[in-house]
C-alpha cells in the first residue's frame, strides 16, 4: 500500500506519470485526478509540497519514457504513480504497437517510477486504463473490441505490478459508466470529466490510500 509509516504527517511531494489522463485533457487544472488527489491528501492533515506532472495528450509509453528523460528528473519523491497504455492500444498493431511490446515498456516504467520513489515500491501505484470505448467517441468505433483489448493491456499491467507488488488501482469500472452518464465525459466527447476523475479518487484511490494513514 502507498506510503505507510507510522509517522506520516511529513511533507509529500508527489510525480504523476502518463497521457492525457494524467494531464487531464479537457478539464480545469484544478480537475486533474492528481490534483484532486493531492487536495485530498492535503484535507487529511498532510502538506502537500509538489504535484509535479509528466504527462502530455497522445503518448504511448516509448514517449512518456524519452519525456521523462526530457525533463531531466532530480531527486525522489515520496509518492510516485503510473497510468500508461491506452494510446497504445488505440495505434495498434497496424502502427507496430503490440501488448507485448507494452509489457516491456510498461515494466521499465515501472521501475524508473520505483527509482522516483528511492526504491520503496510502497510509495509508488499504479492506476489501469479507463475504457473509452464507452464515449460518443468510442462508440463510433468498434466498443467491444476497445474493451477486450484494454482489459487484456490492464491484466497486463496488473500482473507485472503484482510481481513487483506494486499496488494497482483499477478505475476501469467507474469509466464505463460513462455509456449511461454523459456527465463523466467531457466536453471533448472522449476524455474523462472532472466529476469522473472526483470518482476515481474517492471511490477507488482514497479509501486505500489516506484512510489506513489517518
């Protein structure tokens, strides 16, 4: 489980990896699941230093490594996270993307994350890969094909995280309820909503994370 210590009350600066998930296409900064999440982590009595973001719209994980080593990362953090994958999945094998090809990439993702955190894998999560398949976007694709291949690239994830038992928090469930609730989609008919994002940190990260700290 993220950071577990008896003395937690301690200065958290936190590294979020990914895409646009991560940077929060098409909402307010403020809406960014890691913003939310470091808000949460600051209304639990903890004091929240840096949020520091790498993460731009569109990268497969061979872009969110060579960005990570654009920006030049220092130091460690003591809290670390990962989302990665989707767009992957969305440029295909057609585009030389194969899940094996992610499997590799991700678990070197995953290590240079565990290296951010000073090696403790504890302080470092992972989060799965929201379904898209279920937005107007989606929808005009093929969904269930989007959705079979997500979930095998989350198993995917899931299993390597488990060999490295690095924790794996699985939003994917809340993103398909988007087929039902327009409000968990955003204005780009594609991305996740800012009250979608609340949901991923209160429902799924929150009661794993701040509350064992409280």
């Amino acid at each position: 489980m993220p950071p577990a210590s008896e003395n937690m009350k301690e200065t958290i600066s936190y590294l979020a990896l990914g895409d646009s998930y991560t940077i929060g296409e098409s909402v307010d900064v403020a809406d960014r699941w890691p913003v939310l999440l470091g808000d949460a982590i600051s209304a639990s009595g903890y004091t929240v230093d840096t949020v520091q973001i790498i993460a731009t719209t569109g990268w497969t994980t061979d872009e969110l490594k060579a960005g990570i080593e654009a920006a030049e990362v220092t130091g460690t953090y003591n809290l670390v996270s990962l989302l990665i994958g989707v767009n992957n999945q969305y440029r295909g094998v057609g585009r030389g993307f194969t899940l094996e090809g992610y499997k590799v990439e991700f678990e070197a993702l995953l290590q240079q994350a565990i290296g951010f955190a000073g090696d403790n894998k504890e302080r470092v999560f992972v989060v799965s890969i929201p379904d898209y398949g279920v937005t107007p976007f989606g929808q005009a694709g093929d969904p269930e094909k989007i959705a079979e291949e997500l979930d095998a690239y989350n198993a995917a994830a899931k299993a390597i995280c488990d060999q490295y038992e690095v924790v794996f928090y699985d939003i994917t469930p809340i993103s398909r309820e988007a087929g039902d609730d327009p409000e968990l989609v955003a204005s780009d008919r594609l991305h996740p909503s800012g009250k979608m994002y609340r949901r991923w940190v209160n429902e799924v990260v929150v009661p794993d994370f701040i509350l064992p700290l409280e």
